[in-house]
C-alpha cells in the first residue's frame, strides 16, 4: 500500500468557460467536482496505474462529506481505475474542508487557478492524525507528503512526518513549498519534487542544475525537480539525468505535478532505476495535460510517450 498524506485536502472544482474575460459575467458551459488536494490526486493516478493507496488527512464539514463521497465513489470504479484501490483514512475535524475553482478557458486552453487557505486545525485534531498516520505507517510501502498546510498546523510538521516513517522503515517523498519544504529538506526525505520555482525558493540559485545539487546538500536523498513543459531533473546519489517529453502538449497542466509524483512513487515501490522512473513520470505529467481535471491522465497518450520520452544522463552532476 501507498499512503498519500493530503492536510489541506480540498473539493477541486472547474468550471469551464468559452473565453475567460476580466469584469465580464460568463456562462459555464461544464462543471466537474473531484476530490482533490495534492496527494489525493496523487492517489487517484497510481490507482490508475494499479497501485493500492490510502489517503489521510484531514475533512470536515459539508464540503469534507462531498470529498469523501467522491472518494468512494472512485473506489467503486476499480475497472476504471486500473484495478487499483483508494482507500480513505482521512480523520474528520470541525472544520470546513477547503474549495479550490479552476476556470478554463476553452478558447487558449489556459487555467485560471482560486485556492481557499483551508480550516484551522486544532491540537486534538493534530493528535488524533499523529495517531492514525503512526498505524498507517505499519502498511505502507512509500508516503507521499504533499502540499500546503492547513492553519493551526506547524510549520515543520512534514520534518517530524519524515523522521517517524523514517523510523518505521518507510521511504518518503516529498512536495511542497516555502517553509515546510525547507525544514523538511533538512529531515533527510528519500525524495523531494519541487518545480523551478519552489527549488529557487529554496536555494536562492535559479539555475536548476546548480539548485538541485544544492538542495541535496541541505539533507534530500534525491532530488526530482519538474521543469514544465521541459521535463524532470533528478540529482540522486546513483547518478543524474533529465527526462524530457518528445513534444509539447496542449491543455490543461492543473495536475501534472501531482501525476509526476505518482510515477515516480509508483516506479520507487517497483524499485525501478532512476531513468525508468523519470520516464514514468514525465510521460504521466504529459498525459495529465490532456486530461481535463486533476488526478487523472489520458491512458493513449501516457502509453504512447512513455517509450518515447527521452532520459540523458549527467556523468558528473551528481
């Protein structure tokens, strides 16, 4: 089993439009709802590629109950998915779950991304989440740690998160941004998956070479950097390459992050080699373009690209 850690999980809802106009009213031609935050869309991609994952964190109020339906919903479509298995251990708190409302634009194909912050998380709440993750532990092959923090959650909290999996034998992936991200580091994670932006954060150096190898040094066993439409870097202690796509893809890029997570955590239990894992995931990153909300990816073009993306190593990079 794969646990995926979402604190801020959130309903992820679009809206899709003709053409997005500032000051003007506009009529939605589609909305879809999906149970979302990070890790879950993390989880929802590897059980589409067949992987068994749970999902924990936290859900509260209406918009909580909306997101777990969803959940189980997803888990009763097992033939859509792959064969593989969401199951939810998220705990409920008194809070309000988080919305997050993506507005597409049909015309461009561009995103237009609101995220609410998410509900307070009070120290019964907290504890009662240390609890569950320390039994959920005891089964899981990987954890993915991903996105924000809810309020009333402490910063470091993904660094105490790493060292208890850490202490139960697990390996850990994380992705994530700002502060959390640079304690986390520092926690010794066996992978961290930030974008150019989040690795400049995070160093100070927007050369991503150079920040890779830099955010190495400051404690991640491996370090995953998602280029865009560019590709992945990987600086690891085997060695280091880049991936990228064999061309550019149009459409919408909410979640291709999160489906590069997923192969890369999908080809860390398969103990796959690094290239193989790269190739997973730029391929999955470009298939979730083509796909039209987070969490999922388009199967054709993943299986078309994925012999087809293009792993060079850096002999010295590393």
């Amino acid at each position: 089993m794969i646990l995926t850690v979402t604190l801020n999980t959130a309903l992820d809802i679009t809206y899709r439009v003709p053409r997005l106009r500032p000051h003007a009213s506009h009529r939605v031609s589609e909305v879809t709802e999906r149970p979302g935050g990070k890790g879950i869309n993390v989880a929802r991609v590897l059980a589409a590629l067949g992987h068994h994952t749970t999902v924990t964190g936290f859900a509260g109020g209406v918009t909580g109950t909306v997101v777990r339906e969803l959940l189980a919903d997803d888990t009763d479509r097992d033939t859509d998915t792959g064969g593989g298995r969401i199951t939810d251990a998220l705990v409920p708190i008194a809070g309000t779950t988080r919305r997050t409302l993506g507005v597409v634009d049909t015309a461009s194909g561009d995103t237009t991304q609101l995220n609410e912050t998410g509900p307070a998380v009070t120290s019964a709440e907290w504890a009662a989440f240390m609890d569950a993750y320390a039994g959920l532990l005891r089964g899981a092959s990987a954890v993915a740690l991903c996105g924000s923090l809810p309020p009333g959650v402490p910063v470091g909290t993904y660094a105490q998160l790493i060292r208890e999996a850490r202490a139960a034998g697990v390996p850990t992936l994380l992705d994530t941004s700002g502060e959390p991200l640079r304690r986390g580091v520092a926690a010794r994670p066996d992978i961290v998956k930030p974008n150019a932006e989040e690795l400049a954060g995070l160093t100070g150096s927007t050369e991503p070479l150079r920040a890779a190898r830099d955010a190495r040094r400051r404690g991640a066993r491996a370090v995953a950097a998602s280029l865009g439409a560019d590709g992945l870097l990987a600086i690891t202690a085997q060695g280091a390459w880049r991936a990228a796509p064999p061309e550019r893809l149009a459409g919408n890029p909410t979640g291709a992050g999160d489906a590069a997570v997923a192969g890369l955590l999908s080809g860390l239990v398969d103990e796959a080699s690094w290239p193989e894992r790269m190739a997973r995931a730029v391929a999955l990153s470009a298939a979730a373009v083509r796909a039209p909300v987070a969490g999922e990816f388009d199967r054709a073009v993943y299986a078309e690209l994925l012999d087809r993306v293009e792993v060079t190593e850096h002999p010295s990079a590393a």
